[in-house]
C-alpha cells in the first residue's frame, strides 16, 4: 500500500535573488509501514504529469498560479498537488516506474482502493 500526503509547502529563497523564489511541497510518503518525504517543486509534478498522463489514468492538473508565495494561493496549489498525486495514486493499479522514481520508491505493493491519505 502507498499513501501519500504533502503537510506543508514552503517558498525558498533563491541565490539569484528574491525573483527567483519558489515554493517547495513536503511529500509524505508511507509504502509497507515505512515512511518518508521527498521535497518537490511545481514544475516537478508538471513534469511527472506530462510523462505518465499518456500511458495512465490522471486527474486534471492543478493550474499554475501568480503570484505563488500568496498564503492562500500557496494552499491552493498545495491541495490541488495532493489531490493530483493521491489520484494517480488511486487509479491506477500498476504505477508506472516515473511515479515511483518521483515518489523515491523502489517496490511497493499498490492496493488502489486503499486510502491514500495519511
């Protein structure tokens, strides 16, 4: 069973000045009784959707918003990732090997009517 959730997001400063911020999720993933996070940005996931959505069952992908370090945008955005992973998650009984580099898993056994929350 996998059950992912992303807790938080926060902006990161970048080196190259505050223009060039952008946000981080929390991913928290739980396979088999064990858990851990992988820290992912936006463009991450719409790279991962851009990849699988060919070869399997995808919800819609949340939109990019501006400005993204707004409070309420970044929740916004936040809850629509998760929704986004917990439904690749659900619909699809074998998850192709890019969602299982993006979520940093070997093997795991995926049962698709289990919860995908933690």
């Amino acid at each position: 069973m996998i059950a992912v959730s992303i807790p938080a997001a926060e902006a990161q400063a970048a080196a190259r000045g505050p223009d060039r911020a952008h946000t981080v999720f929390q991913v928290e993933v739980l396979c088999n009784g064990r858990r851990h996070t992988v820290a992912k940005r936006y463009s991450e996931f719409q790279a991962l959707h851009k990849r699988i959505k060919k070869t399997c069952k995808v919800p819609d992908f949340p939109p990019r918003h501006v400005p993204n370090w707004m409070p309420k945008v970044l929740e916004q955005r936040r809850q629509g990732l998760e929704l986004y992973i917990q439904g690749v998650l659900y619909h699809n009984e074998e998850l192709p090997q890019d969602v299982l580099d993006f979520l940093k898993l070997r093997c795991c056994q995926q049962d698709p009517k289990a919860s995908s929350s933690l």
